[in-house]
C-alpha cells in the first residue's frame, strides 16, 4: 500500500469538543507532509477545533508543508472570523 502524499481530509459538519482528538490525531498522522482540508461541510466551529487547526496551521508553516483549506463554507468562515481569526489563514498555508 502506499502513501497519500497529498491526502484530503474531509472536516466533519459540527467541529465541536468531541470532534478535537479525533482531528488534532488525524493531522498528527499526516505530520511532514501536504495536507489538504476539505471544509465544505462544515457547519459549526467551536473554540477547541478552532485551536487545533490554528496550531496545525502554524505546525505546517514551521515545517516547511503545505496545509490547504478546500471549498471552505461560509459557515466556517463566519465562525472563524466570529472567534477573531483572519480568513486569510484559510488561503496561506503553502509551503514556505
């Protein structure tokens, strides 16, 4: 078998506290390596997966690693923005 080395994840609809660990280990997982984020479905972001994919945001950058947003919702997008993160993370993630 071999290895995705652009795997996409696909965000689950509500990114809320049970939804977390789950996440902040599939991206560990994938750690070293591009990685894409399918938000499409997204429907409710909460303070805790927010965190996670902030610190998977800055984790990639200092890696030197690709993490793109794909097809973010607008949904996500209202949210991120309502927690007072800039929307711009979602479109600055390429590999230094």
């Amino acid at each position: 078998m071999t290895e995705d080395l652009n795997p996409v994840i696909t965000l689950p609809a509500i990114l809320d506290i049970r939804a977390a660990e789950p996440l902040k280990s599939e991206l560990m997982q994938r750690r070293g390596h591009a990685v894409t984020l399918d938000a499409s479905g997204v429907e409710r972001l909460g303070g805790l997966c927010l965190q996670v994919l902030l610190s998977a945001i800055k984790t990639w950058k200092a890696d030197g690693q690709a993490l793109i947003f794909l097809n973010v919702s607008q949904a996500l997008t209202e949210q991120w923005t309502g927690f007072g993160a800039s929307p711009d993370e979602f479109v600055a993630q390429d590999a230094a």
